[in-house]
C-alpha cells in the first residue's frame, strides 16, 4: 500500500508527469510499427521529426544562439540544391535562403556583448558592396526585369554578404575549430565522391531544376557534385582545400587521431573537386598559390608538399594529352584564345552602348542577341555572346556607376586582412589561406562570371569571414601560434 501511494504521488509532482509523458511516447513510438501501416509510420516520423527540427531552428534563432543552424548548413549545402529546394525548377524556398534569414533574425536576439564589433576596413567594404547593389537596382531600371534576375541578385550578391556579416557579428569561429574542419571534411569527401561517380558513369546524378547540365570536353566528363554548375563545384572544392589547411593549422593540436585522417581523405577530396571540371584556371591558381608558398611555408606543412602539388600540376596536362588527345587538342587549341579575342571586342561594343549604368543585371544575352552576328569575331571565330570574366560582366551590365564601388569593395577587403595582420598576431596565420582563396576567385574570375554563382559566393565568403573572424579574435593560444609561427617564419 505503502508503494502504491508513493508511486501515485510521485506521478502527481511535476516532475513525475513528465517522465511519465516521456515514458507514454517511448511505448507509443515502440508499438507504433506494429499496429499502423510501414509506409503511414515512415510519414508520420518524418514529419515529426521535420517539425521537431523547425521547433528547435525557431528555439536557436530566438534565443540568439544559431550556431547549430549555420553548422548544419555547412554539412548540407551542396545537397541542399537538389534536394532541399521547393519546388524543385524555380525554386522558392531553398536552404540558403532559410538559412541566411534565420541567421539575420537571430542576430537581433543575441546579447550586444556576444557581437563582435566590425572593424573600420571592413566596414568600408561593407559599404562598397551595399552601393554596388545601389547600383545593380539602377541597372534594371530600363532592361527587362525578370523573376529569374530578382532571385539571381538575392541569391548571388545579398545572402552571401548577410552570411558574411553573421559570421563576423556573431559566429564563434574559435569554439568550432574541430567541428567545423570535421563537417567541411564530410561535405568535401561526399562532394569528391559524387563527382567520380558522374565521371564513371557519365550521365548527371543531381540535375539541378530537373535539367541535366553535364559537361563534356571529348569523351571526359566534367561533373558538377551535387551544386550548380561545374565552375562551382571547382572553386568551392579549392576553397574547401584551403579553408581544411587553415582550420587543421589552428585546430590540430586538439584533434584525435582520426581526425588527423579524415584531413587527409578530406583535403585530397576536395583537391579533387577542384580538378575534375577541368579548368584551365583552376590549375593556373594552384599554380600561383604554391609558388608563393614555396617561400615562407605558411600554407602547406612540409616544402615537400609545394612541390608535390607543382609537380602534379605539371604532370596532369601531358597526362590529358595521353588520356584523350581530342580534349587536349581542344583545350590547347588556338581557337580557345581568338574566341577569348572576339568576345573582349564584343564586351567593348555592349559597354559603349550604355557606359554609365550599363545594359542592367544579368542582361548581356539579351544585349549581344541584338548585335549583328558578325560584330565581335577574330580569326573567323565569332564571340560568345557572354563576358566571360567578371569584371567585363560587371562592367557591360552595371556600367561604370556598378564597377566603381565593386572594385571598392575587393580593395577594402584586402585592405581589412593587411591591416589585421599588422595589429593581430593571429591576422599573420589567416593572412596566407585569405590570399590563396582570394587569387582562386580572381584567377577563375578571369575566365568566368564567378560572382553570379550563388554557391560558390557563400563558400568563399564564408570561408574568408571565418578566417578573419578567427583573426580578429585571439585567445591566448592563438597568440601562442602564431608567435611560434613568426619565429619560425
């Protein structure tokens, strides 16, 4: 009797009810699969589970701690594009787009004295940016205004830069070192791995849109991983490359013995999502950047290693010549520089046009549609009707008003990390990996309109905020490094 009272009793307190209520679901969930048909089960957890995660998302941003929300975004973003977009051509709701609102509305919530102040260089380039889509939006005044256009500024030029500002503002980079180098190494080797099987079976296993958008140089696939295009899937796969060696440099000393070889299969992962595309550029910057290391040492461990990556890169081009001579023989062919010629005459003729304010975002095909179809040709090549670099893109479509403060903003940015490697110990660790990111954007931005991909601006402007919110930030350990650093240098 006496049990049986205690037992009632202790059910009646609060905290007996809970574990009772607890106890209920775990029993329910149990008989759950048994007494309800598998496929009514299976929806029913899913979406349990989906609310769940959305109670706990609105839990993080409203109590100003999204940490989880932007680690989870790491992890998932390249399979967001294929399977977290609805619907699934024109898309409306997308993970980067949740991701970044609730990271802004978070910011609101978090204490003044958990923000990190941005410095005045960064606040500059902020600045910059803010009125080079001042003068995007001039841009689209007289062109033909588009949802496709509307989404692209959003996607491509606005959510990077409030990512951007999240991760400097508020994001704890140094308390996430092993974390974050564990899910980038994830997301790279997954990455690597899709990306072979595209090139194995030669047909595009994630068709973003519903579209197949598979490359081919001769017989050789160019695969794009699970995002975009095959530009993105290079590029993000050399910052990743980058951004794996600085977080192995600050977090190492702290990391278990597999997760010194997860870096490994990590790094070689994304080295070879850099170079299965296949670009030109993507070489010539892997180039640039271990010759620049080759000095000082400051990116890659062991001289060895410079040298290693020299010599692949000197090897894979005769290696493409044995593999297939037809993509060699189109890649090294002198067509590829006259049709680089014609489109530069062409990017000269549709900037002339409208020099001020440019033809509007977006809107060069449109534009060299217009063009007689022998205007802009060089030995019997004629151009390709698309810019081909971002600075002619930039500069035909937002005109002067739009270049001015686009370059402003790159040279801020530059700025922003010299001077934290003048005042911060630390700024002298992230000066190297913020130079290698940022000369394989410009190398490939040289070939490419790489500012119009969505994708790969968030990878590379979240890796550069990390880095230099890792910069600005010192902890007595870091400083610890980075002096070591300096008298080893």
């Amino acid at each position: 009797m006496t049990d049986s009272t205690s037992f009632w009793s202790g059910i009646q307190s609060a905290q007996g009810r809970r574990n009772a209520l607890l106890a209920l679901i775990a029993l329910a969930g149990l008989a759950a699969p048994f007494l309800v048909p598998y496929s009514l089960f299976i929806l029913a957890l899913s979406g349990i589970s989906a609310l769940l995660l959305v109670v706990y998302a609105i839990w993080c941003v409203f109590n100003g701690c999204a940490e989880p929300i932007l680690l989870g975004w790491v992890l998932l973003f390249p399979l967001g594009y294929y399977f977290l977009s609805y619907p699934a051509e024109h898309s409306v709701v997308t993970l980067d787009r949740v991701v970044v609102a609730l990271l802004s509305i978070a910011i609101a919530f978090t204490p003044a004295k958990k923000l990190t102040p941005a410095p005045l260089a960064l606040r500059h380039a902020a600045l910059a940016w803010g009125a080079f889509l001042v003068a995007v939006a001039v841009s689209m005044i007289g062109s033909r205004v588009t949802l496709y256009k509307v989404r692209l500024v959003i996607d491509a030029l606005v959510l990077p830069a409030l990512l951007g500002w999240y991760v400097v503002r508020s994001f704890p980079v140094r308390s996430y070192l092993r974390v974050l180098h564990l899910l980038v190494a994830v997301m790279a080797t997954y990455s690597a791995g899709i990306g072979v099987a595209e090139m194995l079976l030669k047909r595009d296993l994630m068709p973003i849109g519903g579209v197949e958008q598979l490359m081919f140089t001769g017989a050789l696939v160019r695969p794009h991983g699970p995002v975009t295009t095959p530009h993105s899937f290079a590029l993000i796969g050399m910052f990743t490359f980058c951004f794996l060696l600085f977080l192995y440099r600050a977090g190492r000393d702290e990391m278990p013995l597999w997760q010194h070889i997860l870096h490994r299969v990590g790094v070689f992962s994304a080295l070879a999502c850099g170079s299965m595309p296949l670009f030109r550029g993507v070489l010539v910057a892997l180039v640039m950047v271990a010759l620049l290391d080759l000095r000082r040492q400051r990116l890659f461990p062991r001289r060895l290693a410079v040298i290693s990556l020299l010599t692949l890169a000197l090897v894979l081009v005769p290696a493409l010549k044995f593999l297939d001579p037809v993509s060699y023989e189109e890649r090294a062919s002198p067509v590829n520089l006259f049709l680089r010629i014609a489109q530069s005459q062409q990017t000269l003729v549709v900037f002339l046009s409208h020099p001020l304010t440019g033809i509007g975002f977006a809107s060069y095909d449109d534009a060299a549609a217009a063009l007689p179809a022998d205007l802009g040709s060089f030995g019997g090549i004629g151009a390709a009707d698309s810019p081909h670099n971002v600075i002619g893109s930039v500069l035909t479509e937002t005109g002067v008003l739009g270049l001015i403060p686009f370059v402003a903003s790159q040279i801020f940015l530059v700025i922003a990390f010299l001077r934290l490697r003048r005042l911060k110990p630390c700024g002298a660790i992230v000066w190297p990996f913020f130079l290698s990111i940022f000369i394989i954007y410009w190398v490939m931005g040289m070939d490419s309109t790489t500012f119009q991909y969505s994708d790969l601006n968030l990878s590379f402007i979240f890796a550069v905020a990390c880095l230099y919110k890792y910069g600005l930030t010192e902890s007595p350990t870091a400083q610890a490094l980075a002096l070591r650093e300096r008298g080893a240098a």
